[in-house]
C-alpha cells in the first residue's frame, strides 16, 4: 500500500475512531472472543491480539485508502 495513504490514516482517520462508535454485534463478538481466548495459552494469545490488531491497522488503512481513491475520481468525473 502507498506509504502516504497509510501516514493519512494514521494521522487522521485512526485516532478518530473509537469502539464506542463501533455496532454493538462489534462489541458482542469482543466480549466472546476475549471469553474465547482466555482459554488459549499466553502465547497463542499475544498471537490472535497481534493477529486481530494488525487486521484492523491494515484494513482499515485500506480501506481509508480506497474511499480516498474514489472521492479523488468521483471529483475528477464532476470536474470534466
């Protein structure tokens, strides 16, 4: 992925979303997933956190990235 589309998420998109702002099936399936991993030994543990926070890092950057990407052509469409 482009370095700057993930700079812009980090910067600006990331730190504004909070879980508060998440559905609350989001929130649900937290809860049992960290009823889920209790279960699981330390080390596979760290492992499915490190797993679940980087998909949302990289998602969600990417996705960042792909509504920018459609914002900048929809613009261009308007602009021709």
């Amino acid at each position: 992925m482009n370095d700057f589309y993930e700079w812009l998420y980090e910067h600006y998109a990331e730190p504004r979303l909070s879980s508060a702002q998440f559905s609350s099936i989001y929130h649900i399936q937290c809860q049992e997933w960290q009823a889920v991993a209790e279960n699981l030994s330390r080390h596979d543990r760290l492992l499915s956190y490190d797993l679940m926070d980087t998909l949302k890092h990289d998602w969600g950057a990417l996705a960042f990235a792909c509504g920018i990407q459609a914002g900048l052509a929809l613009a261009a469409g308007l602009k021709a």
